[in-house]
C-alpha cells in the first residue's frame, strides 16, 4: 500500500444534491466506469455507492449519495442520514444544482443541502449541472452569484455530466484539495459495492426506466441466489412492490413488461460479468417493505 510519501494524494469526495440533479452521471463521467445506476425519476440512489478513480499521483474515491429530502419513511430517513455520514467523512464535497431549475429560482432543496455542506466544514466545490439544457451558458451567471452567496466554495463550474463539460477541470480541482495519503482501494477496482447489489441495481435501473412513473419507489430489488455454470451464469432475483396492484403493472400484460426489464438488464449484467446470463426475474408481494428495518439491512440499505 502506498502511504502518501512523495507527493501521492488520496481521499474522499462525496457527491451531494438534491434529487435528480445528476450526481450519479457525475459520479460515473469521473470515475471513467458505470458506477451509479441512472435515471430520469427522483431518489434513484438510495445508498451512497462508491466509485475509485486512479490517477498518476492520486486516488479519488468518488461518493454518489442519495438525494438529500425530508424523510418521510424508515428508508428515506435512513438514506438521509447515510448523506450526513458522507459529508462527515469525506475529505471534499462536491454539490450539485439543477442549472435549469436555478434559473427560475434556488430551492429550499438546494439552500437545505449548502446548509448541510456549511455545517459539515469541509472544502467544497459548487456545480451548476446540465448547462447543456440553457439556451446561452451566459444565462447561468446570475445564478452563480447566487450561489456563491450560499457557502464557502473552493471553486464553482459551470457543468455538463451528461456531455462531459468541464468535468475533466472539475477532477483537477478535487484532487487539488485531497490530502496526503494512502491507496485505499487495489489500482484496478472502481467500485467496492458488493457484486449482489451492483445486480441489483443494474435490474432495477431497468425496472425503473421500463415502468416509468407508475410504480418507482415502490419496487427493491433483492439478488437471492448467483449460480455459475459452465457456460452461463443464472441470477434469481426477486422484484419487491408493495401492493398486489403494482405486482400486476411490474408483471405486465402477457409478462411483457417483467420479459422487457430482463432483456434490457441482462445486457448491462453480461458487460459487468463478462459472461453469458440467464436472468430469472419474480415479483413479491412486501407490504410496507420501506418501513421495515430488517428488509432494509437485508437489501444493504
């Protein structure tokens, strides 16, 4: 393990925001891998996932964290405080904003989470996200002054994640500010996200894009057995909703829409195996599962 002699930097760079402002195509455009699931919907993210970037020099080990809000069940309450354990642990935060939403006018959201940030002490980087989405870059300026009045910031970018703007200055930025230190994690890893619940997400991103805004937050994904073969590897996964209604709009008329998940994960699966994959897909009826602690700690949450 290198210990930080010679100049070598290492630490912690935790991923903050809102909901949906972007941060796990950040967290993904930094590391150079597909860390993070994504999607159009609110609180993708419910555990902070994190993503390792090596550098000559450095590692940065990127943290996406889940949308901060105010919890209103046992899973948001505990995707809240895994937020706070983030920015407390962290050696430098980076705080996202919707460029688009800031122009009509910074939320109580976005002043709850610079709060967050102030409180945490840590150095801190702004970014105005999805700058691709204005019509002139030159729009966003006003909202920088705003911004800047919020906290104390090492910097503040204007940022495109999903096109790649300014990211690559924005990693230099970060790594500026990361202290002397060890390698934390082996060069060739960028996650430690257990490989269980990387399937997992990797089916519920799907289950997310195919069922749209009918049935989001209601669906967890739960890996229950991995078995290798010779030539294949089968994945049994149990899809969770919470009532038989929505058991019945995951299933699909005629299966099509559970086939449909299937077919579109067992792509991402087969890139992150590298082997071939048989998806097994059911779906369980768990009432109030976001209220119960111990399914909770039994999808890693």
């Amino acid at each position: 393990m290198e210990t930080g002699t010679n100049g070598f930097k290492s630490g912690f760079v935790a991923v903050v925001g809102r909901p949906n402002v972007g941060k796990s195509t950040l967290v993904n455009r930094l590391v150079g891998a597909k860390v993070s699931i994504t999607s159009p919907r609110a609180q993708t993210t419910r555990s902070p996932i994190r993503g390792v970037r090596n550098g000559l020099g450095y590692q940065a080990v990127f943290v996406d964290t889940p949308g901060s809000q105010k919890p209103r069940d046992t899973l948001r309450n505990r995707m809240q405080q895994q937020v706070l354990d983030s920015l407390s642990e962290s050696d430098v935060v980076l705080i996202l904003f919707d460029a688009a939403q800031a122009l009509e006018q910074l939320g109580t959201g976005d002043r709850y989470v610079a709060r967050l940030v102030t409180e945490a002490g840590t150095p801190a980087i702004a970014c105005l996200n999805k700058v691709d989405l204005l019509r002139d870059p030159s729009e966003a300026f006003p909202v920088i002054e705003e911004i800047s009045k919020l906290a104390k910031f090492e910097d503040i970018f204007l940022l495109s994640a999903h096109q790649g703007l300014n990211v690559e200055p924005l990693l230099e930025t970060a790594i500026s500010l990361l202290p002397p230190g060890p390698r934390y994690f082996p060069e060739g890893m960028v996650t430690d996200y257990p490989e269980s619940l990387v399937l997992a997400e990797y089916i519920r991103e799907k289950a997310l894009a195919v069922l749209r805004e009918e049935v989001p937050h209601a669906i967890a994904v739960e890996i229950d057995e991995v078995e290798r073969k010779d030539n294949v590897t089968v994945v049994y996964a149990i899809l969770h909703v919470e009532r038989a209604s929505q058991r019945m709009i995951v299933l699909g008329k005629h299966g099509r829409a559970i086939k449909q998940i299937g077919t579109e994960a067992r792509r991402d699966v087969e890139r992150l195996l590298g082997t071939r994959i048989y998806l097994d897909l059911k779906v369980k009826v768990t009432p109030g599962w976001r209220n119960d602690t111990r399914f909770l700690e039994r999808l890693g949450l």
